[in-house]
C-alpha cells in the first residue's frame, strides 16, 4: 500500500510537502504514511482515494484495478 501510494504522487510530480497541505498534515507526518511508520488514519486514506480517483481497494493492494466502482 504505502509503495502505491509514493507511486501515484510521484506519477503527478507532486511534493510531500503539496500532499501534506492537501491532506491537512505535515511533510513529516506524510512521509511516515508513505514509509509505513504510522497506520493511515481512515479519513485520510479516503481523502487520498478521492484525490487520486482511486478505490481504497487499490490503495489497500486488494485490487490491482485503479477504477473507482461506481
């Protein structure tokens, strides 16, 4: 999961620093999502879903299919 999540922000050349300010936290708190070393709240992984156009599915690695369903 947390791989996926550093690939979809690289794939849109985005900061940690640009995802912390849109996800309401800091750079630092960010990087430990994306390295593991905190759980990610729910909130925030629905916010990440949402943002990326993705299920949490895919986000979680349940699903390798990145489509929202509908």
């Amino acid at each position: 999961m947390y791989q996926r999540i550093r690939d979809l922000r690289e794939d849109r050349e985005m900061t940690q620093v640009q995802m912390g300010k849109i996800l309401g936290c800091s750079q630092r708190v960010y990087s430990n999502y994306e390295r593991g070393d905190i759980d990610i709240p729910t909130a925030i992984l629905i916010k990440l879903a949402d943002f990326y156009n993705v299920s949490t599915d895919y986000l979680l690695g349940r699903t390798n299919n990145p489509n929202m369903l509908k």
